[in-house]
C-alpha cells in the first residue's frame, strides 16, 4: 500500500503541476493551488489503489492506469469539499477544512468572508469534479476504456449524491431506520469507497470475465468501512482520527450506533440520545453519558460484529472471483485492514 500511495500522490502532483502551469490569473492559480494541497494532504489513498487492484486482476498493460486512478481522488476532493460544507466542519485531517482555508485567505479582504469562501469553495469543488474526469480521460489507457470509466465516475457521483441527500434528510426523518442506513451506507460510502474503484479498475482492464462477485465484495466491504468509520468516529483518538469524536452527534447523525442505542435504551434514555442528536453542541458530561450508553445497551458490539459479519461476506465473494491471485491475497488482507484501522 505505500508503495502505491507514493506513485499515487506523485501522480497527482504531476497533474495539478500541468494544470497549474495552464493557468495565468493569480487568484485562480491561489484556488487550484489550494485544490491540490487538499488532494495530497493525507489520506490513505485506498481509493485509486483499489482502481489499481481491480485492473490487476484482469490485465497487467500498465499503460496509464496510475494516472487514471488519481482521478478517484481528485473527486473525493470535490466531495469533501462540498460534504464539509453541508456538515460546517471546519477541520478535516486535522487541518481546516478547504472552505476555512479559504476564508482565513479573505479575512483581511472582506467583511463577509466565510458567505464568500463557502460559495468559491462550491465551485472548487465543482472544478475537482472536472479535473477527475480529465485524469481519466488524458491518462493515456484505450479510449474505449477511458469512455467507460469517466461514465463510471458518473455514475459514482449519482449514487453518492443520492446517498448524500438521505444523510442530509435523516436527522429529521422520524421513519429513519437500519434499513435506511445500509442504503445510506450502500450509496454515500461503499459505490465510491470500494465498489466503484474496484468497478472501473475492471473496466480498464478490459475484462470480459462476470466481475458480479468483485462488486458484491465491494458493497459488503463499503459498508463494513463505514460502521468501522462511525466507530471510530464516536470512540477514537482524536489526534488520530483529526476531528472531533463530538462531531457525529453534533451534526446529528443517525449512525448505527445511535440507532441500536435509541432501540434498546430505556425510555428516558432514549429521549436523553435523541435530545443529544438535535442539540448541535454537546456537553463533555453530555457526551460521556451518551457513549456509555451506546456501550451498555450492547450497541457497539452491535455496531463491531456486523462490521465482522460483513467482512467475511466480502471475503466469500472474493474467494469466488477469477484472476490475479496476488491481487486476491491483497483484497483478502485489506478486508481485515479496513475495520482494524485507527483512523
């Protein structure tokens, strides 16, 4: 994995390099700039190695791949910059997040400088989704391929979209429940997480093999990523993890967590959690007794066993799948990294 990252993150340097290199205004070049440094700063680069892997498995043309695979992380830029603009997080990898950085860069300009840094963040964001698809389409692999790709990339951002819209809607969404969150978690985090890069890493391997067991590997690991991510959101080391392990409740997310807690707490309790999820700003007194109730009422076990449970799923799948039995053994590894992880 660090072997990849390295060529990733190079990869990308050298795309924002050529990008930057066609531009002449200065504040636009300060914008693109800070697109870039938010593209490589930190991150495990999960995304393009599974693009990689997914093309490894069928193919080992190696013609562009790298390049294609960067493009995945330039759109998580455009996400996040837009998801921490929904959520008004202002830190992310234990920095401020792209639209704080923005506004500190106005601050001596205007009065109005986090409305202004919020709406040129927006379209940041917007042209990190532009800049993805040219990482595909200019990396260098077949055209027939690349097509096929950038529509898969498309077609990442409708799902994550969708996703994003019941997240936006579940707090105040009486009828929200289990179900609603596994598609939540299908849509929001596994299509763009784990089964789309490894979906269009196949399609750049031009495979012709049924990739129907790779996908179900990716949907059962996608969504074990992000019960594992909602733990460690809520239990984790901040200094690790680089946000608030506050934050989830402050913005008040129906995580699996908070769901199984509401479900099996006593009624006093529950009120207690629910008041927690509105209330925006949680007290330190507030939040312990929150998570020790998360803890008692079996919650967490809930949370970490299905996490578990999915993860054999994905490896059941995997061991179905046709190809590269060095990619395998990587696939098969990384399923266990995904929900052993500390951030």
């Amino acid at each position: 994995m660090l072997e990849k990252k390295k060529i990733v993150e190079d990869s990308l340097s050298e795309f924002f390099r050529n990008k930057l290199a066609g531009i002449s205004d200065p504040f636009i070049v300060d914008i693109v700039t800070k697109i870039r440094d938010f593209t490589l700063n930190g991150g495990k680069r999960v995304r393009p190695i599974l693009i990689q892997m997914g093309h490894d498995l069928y193919s080992r043309d190696q013609e562009g791949v790298v390049m294609a695979s960067a493009s995945i992380e330039i759109l998580q830029t455009y996400l996040l910059i837009h998801d921490d603009i929904i959520d008004q997080s202002d830190y992310r990898r234990g920095r401020p997040s792209y639209h704080k950085q923005v506004e500190a860069l106005l601050a001596k300009r205007t009065g109005d400088a986090r409305r202004i840094a919020e709406n040129l963040a927006i379209v940041a964001g917007d042209l990190a989704e532009s800049y993805a698809h040219q990482a595909i389409l200019e990396s260098g692999v077949p055209f027939r391929q690349a097509y096929l790709a950038s529509l898969e990339l498309t077609n990442i951002i409708e799902k994550t979209g969708y996703g994003q819209l019941i997240d936006i809607e579940s707090p105040f969404n009486d009828a929200f429940d289990e179900e609603s969150l596994m598609k939540l978690h299908l849509w929001k985090t596994a299509k763009y997480t784990v089964e789309g890069p490894l979906r269009i890493g196949a399609i750049l391997g031009g495979t012709e093999e049924d990739i129907s067991d790779l996908l179900a590997y990716g949907d059962s690991l996608g969504v074990a990523f992000q019960l594992h991510d909602d733990i460690i959101g809520l239990f984790g080391e901040e200094s690790v993890t680089g946000k608030s392990v506050k934050s989830d409740v402050n913005e008040g997310k129906k995580t699996l967590l908070m769901l199984k807690a509401i479900e099996r707490s006593t009624v006093a309790d529950a009120a207690f959690l629910k008041e927690c999820l509105k209330s925006g700003n949680v007290s330190d007194t507030d939040f312990e007794r929150l998570r020790n109730i998360v803890v008692s009422t079996g919650s967490l076990d809930y949370s970490t066993e299905m996490a578990a449970k999915l993860v054999k799923e994905a490896k059941n799948h995997l061991h179905r799948i046709r190809g590269n039995p060095d990619v395998k053994k990587f696939l098969d590894w990384f399923a266990d990294y995904l929900v052993s992880r500390k951030n």
